[in-house]
C-alpha cells in the first residue's frame, strides 16, 4: 500500500511562487494530478493536501521563510505552521539556523538546519480518537542556491512515538517518515 501510494505521487508536478524571504505566495498543483488523486480510493485521504493552501501549509514546514533582515552564520529563527486536516488541527513549531556556504555536489550553497516539535493538541478533536505524543524526533537539512535564487533539496526525518486511545483500546505505534524533495526550475 505504501508503494502504491509513493509511485503514485512521484508523478505529482506542483507550480509554486515564492517571494524574497521564501513565503510561498501561490502554489498549484497539476489539474489532472489532483482528478486522479480525487477518484483514486488509496489516495483520496490526500485531496486536501493538494489544494492552494495545503500545498503552502506542507510547503512551510520545509521551505524556511528567511527572517527580515539579513543572514549571519549561526543565525536562529522560529516560525509555526498549523495544518489542517478532517480529524483536527496539528502544529509543527521549527526552529531554523543558518549553517553558512557549504560545498554540495560542487555547488556552493546555503545550508540551513531544521529542529521541529509537533502539536496534536487539537488532533482527533472530531472523532473518538484521542492522540498522545509520547517522544519525536523532527529534524532536517535544507540547501538553497543564493546564485540561482532557489531551494536546491530538502531531507527531513520525523520519528514520532504515538499512543492513540479509542474508549477503552489503546495502541502504541512508532512513526518514521523520511521526506526528500528535490527542487527544480520549470519553464512556465
């Protein structure tokens, strides 16, 4: 099931606008992508995902708007990012520094780490279920070519251990997703 799931998303093109500090401004995924994901049972859980602002809010936690004023090796910054789904809201803080020029595949480029904590707070709210965090690990790498203007690729690796409650049945599970993105320039 989960191979079915990733081979279909490899063919997910996505068209994202970001300004200056890296916001993503607009973001649009392919039309006849999103149909197929929409009639597909395996992978309508997903549509909302795909749509303006969960492509922004899934952009967010890998693509760091950079703070306002200029960058200084071993600058910190923070930001949120709620994301919302039909079982409730949950929240990812980040925390972000820059680690400065590094040489990657013989390209200088910005290197940027990522620390994140994950919120369930609100998650489950319109079910049964009640969902407890009991330990996670979130953290990345996040490479941009200031040349280019542009992020080159992401990793992320969040591992979440989850104690989820249903009345009187409860089930311990531990989570690992790992998150690779390359990005590329498209012509328009």
């Amino acid at each position: 099931l989960v191979r079915t799931i990733r081979d279909f998303f490899k063919a997910l093109r996505l068209s994202i606008s970001v300004d200056s500090r890296g916001d993503v401004q607009s973001a649009r995924a392919d039309d006849d992508f999103v149909r197929r994901v929409a009639s597909n049972p395996l992978t309508a859980q997903f549509q909302n995902f795909l749509s303006e602002d969960g492509i922004k809010e899934t952009f967010r936690q890998m693509i760091p708007p950079f703070p306002e004023k200029g960058l200084q090796k071993g600058a910190e910054w923070k930001d949120s990012v709620v994301v919302k789904n039909p079982d409730g809201n949950q929240t990812m803080n980040l925390s972000f520094k820059y680690e400065g020029v590094v040489n990657r595949n013989e390209q200088q480029l910005e290197h940027f780490t990522l620390i994140g904590e994950l919120d369930l707070l609100n998650y489950g709210a319109n079910s049964n279920l009640n969902f407890e965090i009991n330990a996670q690990e979130n953290k990345g790498d996040i490479y941009f070519d200031n040349t280019a203007g542009r992020m080159v690729d992401s990793q992320t690796t969040q591992t979440l251990t989850i104690t989820a409650t249903d009345n009187d049945r409860q089930a311990q599970r531990v989570v690992t997703t790992e998150s690779k993105i390359a990005f590329k320039k498209c012509d328009p």
